[in-house]
C-alpha cells in the first residue's frame, strides 16, 4: 500500500459548485427530485441485500486467513471505484458483514445493508431511530474508505464521533482501513493525522471550519495545484499545511439536523481586532438598554427576534450618548447598536442561550444542549451581553471567512447520508444538496407507546405535573429520562426533584464530564436522568435487566422543540431495537414555542380555556402546537434560503473577492 | 438579526482588497432636483451609473493604494454622518463589478466572466425576443461623419438657425392656414391602401432627419454617438440613434435640446413640405411632401411629443423634472405606496427623495397606466373591428402580456416575494380584499340597468292624404296648417280627361239605350247583350263620378292640415296615390320606438319598467308615459327615415331603399303614449329615445352579456 500518493490527492481547485438552480429549471429538477427517490428503487436495492446475504452465507463459515484475503482484494478492487461491478460490490459488503460480526459481534441486519447499499450509491437513507445507524454507516464507510479517498462521516456532536469511530475501529482494522476522528479540543497536528486516514469522524462544524482554516492558509496560491506545489519547493520552510486533504465523500449521520437545522446560519471564522477603545460605548449601550421600558420606548418581536425603538427610547438613547468617535457619529448606526443591546437583553438568557464560565460568556448550542467554548456573536452582541454580565469587554471580532453548511457539503463529490426523518425535507434535500431519500424499512417494530401530550396553563403548574408524572413512574421501577431545553430548565427541575428527596442523575452543558457513565446507567432500574438535548441524537441508552419486562425506558419532553424533528429524536431513546418504551411531553404555554410562534390572544386565550379545563382545550392547544411548530419550521426555511440567496449573490456580485474568503 | 449596516457579513470578503474606479471611467458632477449626484460614464460600453454624493465620497477614496478598509475608514473619518455603512459598501460595489466599472487586484476570474458574459448574451436575447416589437439592428457609427459635418451646419444651432426655423415654420402654419379646406379633403384619403407606400417612404426619411437632429445636437454639445441602425417598430424598420452620452451632459438645457433636437428638425422639413406641397400640382411629389407633412405634424403630437409614450416627450419630461428612469421609478412609486400603505411594510424604501417628486412620480406613473389601458384597449377594437384573425391574435398576446403576466407576477410577489415577509398577513388579506371588494362591486351588486330604444314622435290620429285621381292641383281650399273639422274640402284638383271621360260615356250609354230599344221591336235577340253592356257603361259612369268627386280632397277626420310642400305644387300634374299632405289630430302623439331583434329579448323577458321618453335636443327634459303597447310582430319598414343610418339613426337600412326605411334587420315595434310636457313640444316626426328601467343587475353579468353579444353580432359566434 503506497500512502504518500493518497495524501497528495488534495484537489484545492477553486470553489465551484452547481449552481442552485431557479425558476423553471428548478421545477423540472423538483421532478427529476421526485423520479429519484421513487419508490420502488427500494426493489433494486433489496435484490442488492439478497445477494450480499447469499455471499455471506459463504463467508461465514471461511477461515480469519481466508477472510483477511478477500478483504484486502476487496480493497484493491475498490481502489478504482469506476470499475466496481455490482457482483463485486456484493461480495466485498458481504464480506465486511462478517468481518462486523466477528469484530463487533454484531451481525447486520438486512435492513442495514440495504442502508449500506443505498449510502454506496449516494442517496439519503431513512432509518427509523434504534435502528442502528451507526453500524449502517460503518460498513459503507469501508467501502468507501478502500477507495484510499478522504471519507468524513459527520455526526452532530464530538461525543458521538468519538464514539463512534472507536466502536467501529475493530471493523476497520480488519478491513485494513485507517480511521481517525476530529473533536474540537484537538490540536492541527492532531487533526491531520486523522484526517489523513481513510476515514474520519468528525462533526459538521469542525469539518467546516477545518475547511475553512486550510483555505485562509493556503490563501496565496489557492486555485492553482502548480502554485502549491511551487511555494512548496521553493521556500520548504515556510510550507503551509493544510489539515484537510481534500474533499471526496461525506457520509452525514443525521443528515437533517446537519443539513437542515444547522443550516440556518453560516460558519464564521473569526479573528478579533483591537477595538478595545469601544469597551465604553458598549457598557453605555448596556446601561440605556436596561433602563428602557417594553412597549413604551421599544417594541418586540419575538417571532422575528427583533426589536424596533420607539422615538423616546431614541430620545433617551441621544441625551445618554457620551462618546465622541468618528465611527459612532452616524444617528442611524448609533441606534443600531442600542437596537443589538436591547436583542441581547430580550432573547439571550443566561443558562438559555449562554452559560457563563470562569469570566466568559461560552454559548450553548441550541441543538445539541452542548457548549461551544470557541463560538462567539457577533456584530457587538457577543461584547454587550458581556456587558450585560459585567464581564471585561473583549474585542469586536472581525469576519476572516464564511461559509455556509448548504454550500459547503455541495462541494463533496459524493454526499450520502442516514437520518431518522428525511421525507418531510425531502425536497429540499435534493434542491439544495442532490440527495434523493430512499425510505429503509423497519427492522423490528417500533413498539414504543406515544402518550398525548399534556398542556398546563402556566410553568409551575407543568413542573409540578412533570415532577408527579416521575414519582409515579418511578415507583414502578422504571427508568426515566427527561429532557428539557435549557440548562436553566434542567437545574429547576433538579431542584424540584430534590426538595421531592428523589435521587437523580443531571446532564447538562454544565455537567457533561461524566457523559458516557451517565448514559450507560440511565437505562438501569429505577434510574432518573435529567438531560438537555445533549441526550437526543444517536444516544443509545441499553435497558438493564429485567427493565424491559416493566416496560422499558420512560421519554418526558418538558417542551416541545421548535423543529418536531428535535421531539422525535428524544422520544426515540425509548424503545430502541424493538426495546418497549413510552414516552411523552408537558407543555405549557408559556414556553419559548408558544411565546414566539403564537399570536398573543390565542395563547392568552388557551391558557384560560386550559386553566379551567374547559373541555377539548387540551386538544386546541396540541393543534396549536402543531401549528406553532409549523410556522417555525417556515421561518427556519426562509432563513435557509436567505443563506442560500446570500450565496449565489455573494457568487455572482463579488466574483473579485479571493475565492479562500468564500 | 438585524441587517445591520455597520459590519457587514461578507465585508471580509472585500476588505483587504485594494479596488479602483477604472482609470478610463468618467465622472461628471451633475445636479438632479437641486442635489448633487455623480454620474460614472464606461466610454467602451456607454453606459451610465449614478451616484448619489455620500457614495461617491466613498468611492473617490478607493485607489490601488489603499485598502477598501482603510478606503472605508477614511471616508468615515472626513464624513462620519452621511458616510455608507459597510452592508452600503458591498452592495456599491458589487454593483460596480456586476457594469465592470472596476479595477481589481486578483486576477480575473476568467471561468466567471466567461460565464457573465454567456449570462448577458442570453438576456440579450431574451429582451430581444420580448421585445420583438421593437427590435433594434445597430449599423453604423455616425460619430465620424458628424465631425465632418459640423463644421459645416454649425450655424444651424446658433441665432441664426433660430431665425430661419422660426421663419420657415412659421410662413409654413400660413400657408396650411390658408389651404386648410384642401388639407382636410386629403386627410381624408391619408390612410388608403394605395398610400401606404407613399407613407412610408416618407416617414422613414422624416425619421431619417428626426435621428440626425438628435445626433447633430448632441455632437454639437460635445457627447458622443456612436450607433445608428435600424429599429423594426412593429415589423416597421425605422432609423434610430443612440445619444445615450447626451446623459453626461452638465447642463440640463443641453440635455433638453438633445431630446428636442429630433422634433425640432422634423418640424423644419415639415415646414419646408409645406411649401412643396402648396406649390405643385397633384402628382407623387405633391403627394410625398403632403404626407411628411400630415406624418411630421401627427407623429410629432401624438407620438414623440407625448411623455406618456416612451419616445422624445417622456426624455423631455424626464429631464425637465429632473428625474431620471422617470417611468421605473413612477412604477417603483406606485409599488412603494401600496407597500407602504396598503400592505403596511414598514421598512419600505421611498423612491422618491422629495414631496413633489413623489408627487411627480405618481401622477406619472397613474397616468402612464391609465393612458396604456386606453391606447391598447383602442386599438385592439379597431384592429379587431376590421380584421379579425388579427384582433384575436392581439388579444391574446395583450390578455397575456397585461393581464395573466402581471396576474401571476402579483400572486408569486404576494405568496413569495421576501420583502413582504413580515407583512404578508396584511398583503394578503389587502389583496384578497381588494380583489373581494372589486368582485362584489362588479359581480354581486347589482346596478341600476337602462334599456334603451330609439323612436320618432308621431301624431297619433294621422291620415295620410293622397290624391284620389291623376290630376293637376289647381286650388288650396284649405291653407295648410289650419285646424280641420271633419269633411271639410281641402285641396281641388282638376282632370280634363276625366270629365271628357265622363261625356263619352254618358254618350256611350245614351247610344246603348237607343239601341236597346230599337232591338225591342227589331231584333229581340239583342237585348241582352245590349242590357249587358248598358250596365257596363253605367258602372263606369258610377265610377267616373266618383273619381270626380274626389277631385275635392276632404279631410278624413279633425285635425291638422299639414302640407308642407302644396304651395310649390299648384298647378303641377300628380299621379293617383301621390300624398298631398296629412291631416294629424295633435291633441295625442305617441312615440313609436323600434328595437332591434337583439334587444328584443328584453321586451318579452322580463316587466318594463318605468319608460321615460326624451327627445333629442331636449335630453334634460323628461317625457312620461302614459300607456304602451309591444307589437309582438317583426317589421322591416321604419316608422321614419330618421332612425334609419341613412337619416342618422342606429339601425341599418337596406342602400338600395332611395326612402332609407327599409331595415336591414327586422325589428319590433313599441308604440307609448305621451303625456303632454309644458316645456316641450310634441311634433310630428321628432325623434328621441325611450328608456326602460330593467331589474338591477351587478355590472359584471351585464358586461358579460354585452360582450357576448358583440360577438355575436361581428363575428357570429
């Protein structure tokens, strides 16, 4: 095996990506979409698995030596993807099943190598949650991983690269494909040696801004092979590195929350500047913001998250203003920034949006309930909701490149991908990425029991509703797993659950060193977890004994989710595998969902129906829940195709920029 | 978040970058409404881009030498309050790169330029083909020849020119004053076929000198011109000429003489056609200048002069009010307004930046449309009158040009559109309501609806009095005009030949009885056939004096004697049958209408209500009736000329009918009487239309029926 030509495979041609198309043609492409993902390419692809099936058959009973043999032509062969027959492809999957039973113990069902087949050929595989994705995306990571091209599987969170890539690292040993994985803690030096395997875990932010980083380095002579390879000859000492090796194939592991949720707001690499000499006008923002009052000097809002000053907030602004810098002369960018401050006093709470940690304001992600250390706002937020907090003003940071996930992963020659629910996107997921859905069935049912939601009037009255629902449930002995959206919310409830004398453990952004102990215990009898959507995505959480005769794992949602998408994927840690489970979710309407996405007189209106239990306002508040959910959904779209207009007008516009500033 | 115009979220992407005007960009100060703009000419291509001062502050600052940054930070150190924001800054000059007005560093992007330029060629041609109608075929550049020329006519401009072209125009409006009956009889034949060429050989060398003056003057003012060619104006090749580079100009007058230069020539040759025209005999030079002529003085009003097409007229006006892209921004106006208004979109940009420019503006843009609807809805009526293949052709085209277009256009903008996000509640809702509105007033409420009937008055007791016998007139017995009672002589006509007549026969019968009785003793065998003719001659005899009896007319019945046309008559042979005058009783008159069978449904379908008579002249006054009686029976004969095309009324009457009262359709008979009106005067033949109220009908239905009708009637269907 010669590695050192595979490392030079970088290809740093200058960014081009197909552009999204508009008008007619993208109504035909919406056709072209729906002949795509037609469903009976399913047959095809079930013929494909009866054939891997057959071959392992043969396999099974094969001597290690034997095994290893087939393994390494396997690996030749794919060495030129083009010339991959079908039989081939067959026998090589079949093989690398065996090899996952007899590394992993585990032996692919059906339904994950027909997954397998479909990633192989570049569609975005639907797989219910349970059903064992993580494996689905191994087996066709080696096939893709002999091809010697980079293959990045992206997950959504460092814990679950990890994770992932070390469970499946026996398999790839076997298969002799190197793997390594990328977290946000690791060093370049770290980063390149896994990103110079075959395959490499890693998460959509990182690999982002990996890209991102490289570009900047490489800035000088980006475009053109030749001119790398100059400077490098030329001035040895000085050679730039990029971490990255290029783009080829990209598996994205909840592909939806990746390409979908994530994609409202672009990557942004930032340097910060010396603007220290701001730090006054920032405090003096802070200090007139907070002396406003709502609806008088300014209004909100909240589904926009905006805020619109009125004249005598203006007023009072003007009389405050102190500071006499050229910058800041301007009337229309002076009430831009109190407008920012008052943004950062109406939307981002602590322990919601951002936690504060040893002096510093580290946010949290929205998605996955985790922290993000390296993360900042920006055009001033990040320095007034410092000032907010009366920690040192930091610099202003300043833009060095941006990227939009959207754009990012159209530049991978071959995008594939698994998700729990894809159909609901799927229009968009071909538009925007060329991936057509190819919906996999179930392996095993899900018997997992789906409670009504329960809606309450007021918070207090739903946590007292949630902290009876625990009681009763644990006194059964099941185990309880209840989600909240903040680490604010999590701490209450925690609080409540103590002054209750009930033991329990807490995973949080705050509290996440003990991750992996925490999940392996929450399937046990009688445990009590509280998590933030930190335990959402791709935790599996195994039943102990006996658990399952009582029912298995118990799902609360404490709200609902902006994105059902969210829901889903924490009710889906009950009843994995055919595992039993119940799960279900206390709203009240009170909750950020309500508050942004419904007119004030409807939910005014349902909180008094549901606070006297007036009859059916349970179920006008479940509809209009849905409703709410929806139209946060259409915002969300609308601020994914405003980064996709951005784009193509950045694209077009500014064609004169340097392409490494994208 | 909110856009905010301080930082920028692809500032990162120009910051660092050192851009420039292109050295070969011109830039001219210029003040449009008394503010200071600056106007960036690209000499290669001749195009233009306007910069309003504080962009411009920026811009100016942009060398190789410096950063946009460092550009940027300069331009808000000398100008802290009007200077752009960096959000302001990306979009100037993403504008800029997208008219190559600028200079940068990087190497081109050459797959990209490639691909903009792939990009213009195709919308090239797709404004070519939308707008087929005025498709335009560069040809020449002028630019030399009018150097050479100038030299030459540059006179022409000066006082000089003044006075001769006053002169000649002048002396020119005299002459067509004195030959104005001429004029207007060879108007009449302006548009037969075989003119049409003729025609159009003089327009398009009228055309000819119009561009030239355009391009005289603005080579004369210093600006450059480049291309002529050929435009197909409607399939029509026409000259043209681009003096696009008269937009640089400082002055405004200048600019305004360019646009005028065109109509300022044609109106000299015009004039000068004039002359050739009085001073030679028909022939084709007489028929050629009469032409220019009619084309230099029609065209030039109705067309170039007018700012409400986009021709001379609206670049007059644009420059007059100072406002350039008048038409596209009145439009922008009007779309302002309804954001801003109607559909509540607060952060809505006012295109206008004064009270009386937005004024302007919308006053330009509500007469503009209006003016299109009419123009269009004009010809696509005459076109569709004479030519019907065509007409529905236009129709279609128009229906989908004006209507489904804009229709689609205005539902993807409402649906779609990213600028009413925040507000597209409201839109729809104003929308639907307006369209709502619309639809109740034109379909749902129903208006008040006429029928309406054209008629003549008529006596009601009317006899005709003919003459009983051929005979000469020989006395008036009674002067025409004077009551008559019933009876009474009324004229006496004199027949010779009938009273020699009458002695023949009386001679005859007395020989008949001679023989009778000889026969009664000589021949028995006679008498019979001789009794047999006795009586024959008896009868005639009975008969003649009859016939001389009605020598004497007498009045039928009381009433008025009218006999206009007796006095002439005395003494004149007439024939038997000839009416000599009327006897009318004037006490009652009636009003007979006809309705064409078209309308005649409405006489049988449905109650008539309250008829109202008015006669012409008198429209105000309004005439009730008292009684009336549908005449369920097709006619074919009017009850007077007068409602026949040949006495100028609506129905149609058969060419060959030398009385005009044959109609060409049959049609029915409403006869009402009238009640009598103090301030009118029923007379015998006037005429005048009959009014009926019908059950109230919203407009729409009642437009729906009118148009079905007249398909009907032109086409058939």
């Amino acid at each position: 095996m010669v590695k050192a030509s595979v490392i030079e495979f970088a290809c740093w041609d200058p960014v081009r990506v197909s552009p999204v198309l508009r008008g007619a043609d993208a109504q035909v492409d919406r056709w072209i979409g729906r002949w795509k993902r037609r469903p009976w390419v399913l047959r095809r692809f079930q013929a494909g698995v009866a054939a891997v099936l057959r071959w392992e058959e043969q396999f099974r009973h094969c001597a290690e030596a034997e095994l290893r043999r087939r393994l390494r032509a396997a690996c030749e062969q794919f060495r030129r993807p083009a010339r991959v027959q079908d039989s081939t492809l067959y026998a090589a999957l079949a093989a690398v099943c065996t090899a996952a039973e007899r590394t992993l113990g585990l032996r692919p069902f059906p339904e994950q190598i027909l997954g397998a087949l479909a990633l192989y050929h570049g569609f975005l595989a639907e797989m219910a949650t349970g059903e064992g994705k993580t494996l689905t995306a191994g087996l066709a990571a080696v096939l893709f991983g002999w091809t010697r091209r980079p293959c990045h599987v992206v997950t959504v969170n460092d814990y679950l690269a990890e994770r992932d890539a070390a469970w499946m690292k026996p398999l790839f040993d076997l298969c002799g494909v190197t793997v390594g994985c990328v977290l946000a803690s690791m060093d370049p030096e770290a980063r390149r040696a896994a990103y110079a395997c075959d395959v490499t875990y890693t998460t959509s932010k990182e690999v982002v801004a990996d890209f991102l980083r490289d570009r900047l380095q490489l800035a000088a002579c980006l475009g053109n092979p030749v001119r790398v390879r100059l400077q490098e000859l030329l001035q040895p000492h000085r050679r730039k590195r990029p971490v990255q090796r290029g783009l080829h194939t990209a598996i994205i592991d909840e592909a939806d929350s990746v390409l979908i949720d994530e994609a409202v707001t672009p990557l942004i690499i930032s340097g910060s500047t010396q603007a220290a000499a701001d730090e006054v006008v920032f405090h003096q923002a802070w200090a007139v913001a907070s002396s406003l009052r709502a609806g008088v000097d300014y209004q909100v809002n909240p589904r926009r998250r905006e805020v619109e000053l009125l004249p005598p907030g203006q007023t009072a602004w003007e009389e405050a203003w102190t500071v006499h810098s050229a910058l800041w002369r301007s009337p229309a960018r002076r009430s831009q920034l109190l407008q920012q401050a008052l943004v950062a006093r109406e939307f981002f709470h602590r322990d919601v949006h951002y936690v504060v940690q040893e002096g510093r304001v580290v946010l949290v992600d929205e998605f996955t309930g985790r922290l993000m250390p390296h993360r900042r706002w920006r055009a001033g937020l990040h320095q007034l909701i410092e000032a907010k907090e009366g920690l040192p003003i930091t610099p202003l940071d300043q833009t060095l490149a941006r990227l939009s996930f959207q754009r990012y992963f159209r530049l991978y020659r071959h995008l594939c991908g698994m998700t729990g629910t894809a159909l609901e996107a799927a229009t968009e997921f071909w538009h925007v990425y060329r991936l057509p859905v190819l919906i996999v069935p179930r392996h095993r049912p899900c018997i997992r029991i789906q409670y009504p939601d329960r809606v309450f009037a007021d918070a207090p009255s739903k946590w007292s509703a949630v902290v009876d629902e625990i009681r009763y449930i644990h006194s059964t002995g099941r185990p309880l797993l209840i989600g909240t959206r903040s680490v604010a919310a999590s701490e209450e409830l925690a609080r409540r659950l103590l002054q209750q004398g009930l033991s329990f453990q807490l995973l949080n952004a705050v509290r996440h060193r003990e991750e992996a102990g925490i999940v392996a215990r929450a399937g046990q009898r009688g445990q009590i977890t509280i998590a933030t959507n930190m335990a959402g995505r791709g935790t599996d959480i195994k039943l102990g004994p006996g658990v399952a005769a009582l029912g298995g794992l118990h799902v609360i949602a404490t709200e609902r989710h902006e994105s059902p998408r969210i829901d889903r994927q924490l009710f889906g840690r009950a009843g994995r595998q055919g595992d039993p489970g119940s799960a279900r979710a206390f709203l009240s309407l009170e909750d950020e969902l309500f508050r942004r996405f419904l007119p004030g007189y409807l939910r005014r209106w349902l909180a008094e129906a549901v606070r006297h239990q007036t009859p059916g306002a349970e179920l006008a508040a479940r509809v209009a829940c849905k409703m709410a959910q929806q139209r946060a959904a259409r915002e969300a779209q609308r601020q994914r195709l405003q980064v996709l207009r951005h784009d193509t007008w950045m694209e077009e516009s500014l064609s004169f920029a340097p392409p490494e500033r994208l | 978040m909110t856009t905010d115009s301080l930082s920028s979220e692809s500032w990162h992407r120009l910051a660092d970058q050192r851009l420039a005007l292109r050295p070969d960009v011109r830039v001219r100060r210029q003040f449009f409404r008394g503010e200071l703009w600056y106007v960036l000419e690209d000499p290669l291509t001749n195009q233009f881009f306007r910069l309003a001062a504080p962009a411009y502050e920026f811009v100016a600052r942009m060398d190789r030498g410096r950063t946009v940054q460092q550009a940027w930070e300069a331009a808000v150190r000398a100008r802290p309050d009007t200077a752009p924001g960096q959000e302001e800054v990306v979009r100037l000059l993403a504008q800029l790169h997208q008219a190559n007005l600028l200079l940068t560093e990087q190497p081109p992007d050459s797959v990209r330029l490639f691909q903009r330029a792939r990009q213009r060629r195709q919308r090239q041609w797709q404004t070519r083909l939308l707008g087929i109608m005025f498709a335009r075929i560069p040809l020449w550049d002028p630019d030399p020849f009018l150097q050479r020329l100038l030299p030459w006519i540059r006179w022409v401009f000066g006082p000089v020119g003044m006075v001769l072209w006053l002169g000649t125009v002048s002396g020119a409006i005299k002459v067509a004053l004195d030959h104005a009956p001429e004029l207007t009889r060879q108007t009449e034949g302006i548009l037969a076929p075989q003119n049409w060429f003729l025609l159009y050989a003089g327009f398009a060398l009228l055309k000819l000198v119009h561009e030239f003056g355009h391009a005289l003057l603005c080579r004369h003012f210093g600006g450059r011109v480049h291309t002529m060619g050929l435009m197909l104006l409607i399939f029509t090749p026409v000259p043209y000429v681009d003096v696009t580079s008269a937009w640089s100009f400082r002055s405004r007058t200048q600019r305004l003489w360019v646009g005028a230069g065109g109509m300022w020539a044609e109106l000299f040759v015009a004039a000068c056609m004039t002359f050739v025209w009085a001073a030679t005999a028909p022939g084709t030079l007489h028929s050629l200048a009469f032409n220019m002529m009619f084309l230099a003085s029609v065209s030039t009003v109705l067309f170039n002069a007018n700012p409400l097409m986009r021709f001379d007229g609206y670049y007059l006006l644009s420059d007059a009010l100072d406002i350039p892209n008048l038409y596209g921004r009145a439009n922008q106006m009007l779309a302002y307004w309804i954001e801003r208004h109607a559909f509540g979109r607060k952060e809505a940009e006012n295109p206008a930046r004064s009270r009386r420019e937005a004024v302007w503006l919308g006053l330009y843009a509500v007469c503009g449309h209006v003016y299109r609807v009419v123009i269009f809805a004009g010809i696509l009526l005459f076109v569709g009158k004479r030519y019907l293949l065509l007409g529905a052709l236009m129709a279609v085209v128009c229906l989908v040009g004006w209507v489904i277009v804009p229709m689609a256009r205005a539902v993807m903008y409402l649906l779609a559109s990213p600028r009413l996000e925040r507000c597209r509640g409201r839109a729809l809702g104003v929308a639907a309501g307006v369209l709502a509105g619309g639809f109740v007033l034109l379909g749902a409420i129903p208006f008040p609806h006429y029928f309406r009937a054209a008629g003549v008055v008529q006596a009601k007791d009317l006899t005709l009095i003919p003459a009983g016998i051929d005979g000469r007139i020989v006395e008036l017995l009674t002067p025409p005009g004077r009551q008559v009672q019933p009876g009474q002589p009324l004229v006496r006509l004199d027949n010779p030949e009938l009273e020699l007549e009458l002695q023949s026969a009386r001679a005859e019968w007395e020989e008949t009885v001679a023989r009778e009785r000889r026969a009664l003793h000589e021949a028995t065998a006679d008498v019979r056939p001789l009794a047999a003719r006795r009586q024959a001659v008896e009868q005639r005899i009975r008969e003649l004096e009859e016939e001389l009896a009605a020598r004497v007319v007498v009045a039928p019945h009381a009433g008025q004697w009218v006999a206009p046309e007796l006095d002439q008559a005395m003494g004149r042979w007439i024939p038997r049958g000839t009416v000599l005058g009327a006897v009318a009783n004037l006490e009652a008159y009636r009003f007979e209408a006809v309705v064409s069978q078209r309308e005649a449904a409405w006489l049988f379908q449905q109650q008539l209500k309250s008829p109202q008579v008015r006669l012409r002249g008198q429209a105000g006054e309004v005439l009730s009736v008292l009684r009336q009686t549908i005449i369920p029976a097709e006619h074919r004969r009017l009850p007077s000329a007068a409602l026949g095309w040949q006495g100028g009324g609506p129905l149609a009457v058969a060419m060959d009918d030398p009385e005009g009262r044959r109609a060409m359709e049959p049609f029915f008979v409403v006869r009402a009487d009238l009640a009598s009106h103090p301030r009118i005067a029923l007379l015998h033949g006037r005429s005048g239309q009959i009014r009926y109220r019908l059950a109230s009908e919203p407009l729409l239905s009642q437009w729906l029926r009118r148009l079905h009708q007249l398909l009907q009637r032109e086409y058939g269907w």
